[in-house]
C-alpha cells in the first residue's frame, strides 16, 4: 500500500511528473490512482476537455504522441491516459494491433523520441497488467524522465485494513479474523474482494455484524468446492461427476499429486467426521475437534454419510499407493485416478 500511498502524496504536493507507467496485478488500484489524477488534473471550466483515454491495443505510438502534444484548452495540464499498453512487455510482436508492432520494433519509435522530450503541460499515464521488460530502451527512458509504480498486491494485514474500511463505509463491521478469512477465500485482487464486500454487504441487510457464517455461505473457492465436489460424487457412486471435477482442477494448473493429495485430506477429514457422528457431535463440537470452521464441519459430517470407515480406509490406502506410482513413474495421473474410481464405483476396492 505504501506505494500507492507515496504516489498520492506527491499528487497532492504537486510533485507531477510528465509520464508514468503504472504497471503490476493489482489494476483496482491502477483505476484509483488515474481517478485521483484526473480530480487534480482536469479543473474547471476546461475539465474534460483536457482528457484522452486510449486503448493502447488499439492506438499508434504516433497517435498517442499526438495527444501527448497538444496544449490543454484554457487549463494548466492535459491528461493522456493509456490502457493495455502493450510497448513495454518487450515482445512486441504478441502484442497491439499492426501498425503498433511495426513501430516498436524501430529503433527510434516516435514514444522513445517523445520521453526524451515530454510535453511540459501533459500528464501522460501507461497503464498494464503485463510484465514489463525493465532492459528495454523505452522503459528505461519512461524511468530517467517520468515514474514507474508498480502495483503489486498488497500484504494481507493492509487488505485486512481495507476491508474494515470498506464495511466501516457502509456502516458496518467485520472482525479482522472474518476479512482475513475473505482473503484467504477469494484472494488478494482488491476488484474481486471489493465486489465480494458488495455482495456480503447486501446480503447482511439491516445487520451490522459481517460475521465468518456470512463469508462462508457467499463466497466457496473454486479449488475447495471441487474437492467436496469430487468426494460427493465419488461417495455417491458419480463416477462421472468425480472425473470431471478432477479435469476441471488439472485445467486450473493443479498437478496430479497435489490433486491426491487434496482428496486424500478429504477422505482424512470424513474419517474424523465418521468418528464424531457415531459420537452424535453437534457441527460446533466437530468444528473443535476436526479444526474447521463449523459451515465445513456441517458439510463433512454430511458427507461422512455417504461411507462406511473401511470404504474411507481402503480409499485412503488405494490413494496412497496412486501416489506413490505416479511420483516413481509406473503410472500416469488420470487413467489412474480414473481407474481407482471405476472400482470404487463398482464397490471392487477392498
């Protein structure tokens, strides 16, 4: 946060440099800073009249120069405003539409001429979510003569901060432990957790409390909700339905041991709740013992239904040996899974 906090308080001073490159993740905060500059920038009478945002997959380096020179209309500074700037990701020939890659690739592109001279009275802002490539000449010339922010995500105790701020604003509360639960959920993108904040706020109503329930019930994890997924399907003989929630985790760039691993927790988890039904526990004692939150431990408890304890036994024994196959390469991943619940869906695993 402090970088964003830095480049405000210079905007505030008056300390404007004649280019930027916002570059980074966390495009929230990318959208936050242009609109604080166009508050400072762009004062009555002229106002917008002094603004340009151009699409910079769209746009020549000529084009933007263009704008980049022209004087403000009765006004102290013009703001040029560039999104998805592809110039400098150093690969420009994946990157803007023909005419841009053409001139990135000249030696002498009229952006590197223009940020060794940028217009005293233009404020001109790149913005990107890409990598950049900090070897690069334009790079390099944007650093010498402008400022380069980048906006990475911020530490988990700032977006724990951000939040409470966010339900203070809408007049109510969160707990630090119910935002830092949110983050783990939805993860750090302040756009997703802003619309997250929306929702929970809607769905509190007239309540003050944010309360960890809440969170729980609005907002599952794709990774998480596919592993109780899976096991449903498993334990209620969905063969199918098991496969296709284990490709839908391996298209999310999950790998086959990790994928074991997960579902071998789950099964670990049942077994506990297995145990702790017999004991007739209510969600909030087995919450206790499995060191879940009481939401989770409703839907183990649940789930331990669909299994006896030597299914959940022989399943975590199987999963243990399919494990070790693929990591000393006798068996590929998926036609092993894919055997293992053929025979647990025929109730041959024993």
């Amino acid at each position: 946060m402090k970088y964003y906090l830095d480049l405000i308080n210079d905007l505030e001073k008056g300390n404007i440099a004649p280019v930027y490159l916002f570059y980074g993740q966390e495009s929230f905060l990318h959208e936050k800073a242009v609109q604080r500059f166009r508050e400072k920038l762009l004062m009555p009478p002229a106002g917008e009249f002094n603004l340009d945002i151009l699409d910079g997959e769209e746009v020549t380096e000529g084009d933007i120069v263009v704008r980049a020179q022209t004087p403000p209309f009765m006004a102290g500074w013009r703001l040029v405003v560039v999104r998805h700037a592809p110039f400098f990701t150093g690969s420009p020939g994946t990157s803007g539409n023909k005419r841009t890659r053409a001139s990135s690739r000249d030696t002498a592109t009229p952006l590197l001429a223009y940020m060794q001279k940028p217009a005293p009275t233009t404020c001109l802002i790149f913005t990107t979510t890409h990598p950049v490539d900090q070897r690069g000449r334009l790079f390099k010339s944007l650093k010498e003569t402008g400022r380069v922010v980048e906006f990475t995500y911020l530490k988990t105790r700032d977006l724990v901060r951000w939040l409470e701020k966010q339900a203070r604003l809408a007049h109510k509360t969160i707990t630090p432990a119910a935002a830092g639960l949110l983050v783990r959920r939805v993860g750090p993108s302040l756009f997703v957790l802003s619309q997250e904040m929306a929702k929970l706020i809607s769905y509190t109503g007239s309540r003050e409390a944010i309360l960890e329930e809440d969170i729980y019930r609005l907002t599952v994890p794709a990774l998480e909700e596919n592993i109780f997924n899976v096991v449903d399907a498993i334990g209620e003989r969905r063969i199918g339905a098991a496969l296709e929630g284990i490709r839908e985790l391996l298209q999310q760039g999950q790998t086959g041991p990790a994928i074991l691993a997960m579902v071998a927790r789950q099964f670990r988890l049942i077994l506990q709740a297995l145990e702790l039904n017999a004991g007739k526990r209510s969600p909030g004692e087995a919450a206790a013992k499995l060191g879940v939150h009481p939401f989770v431990a409703q839907k183990l408890l649940a789930q331990s239904c669909n299994f006896t304890r030597e299914q959940v036994v022989t399943a975590l024994q199987k999963l243990l040996d399919l494990d070790r196959a693929v990591k000393r390469g006798r068996l590929e991943f998926y036609p092993g899974i894919e055997m293992l619940l053929l025979e647990m869906g025929r109730g041959t695993v024993s």
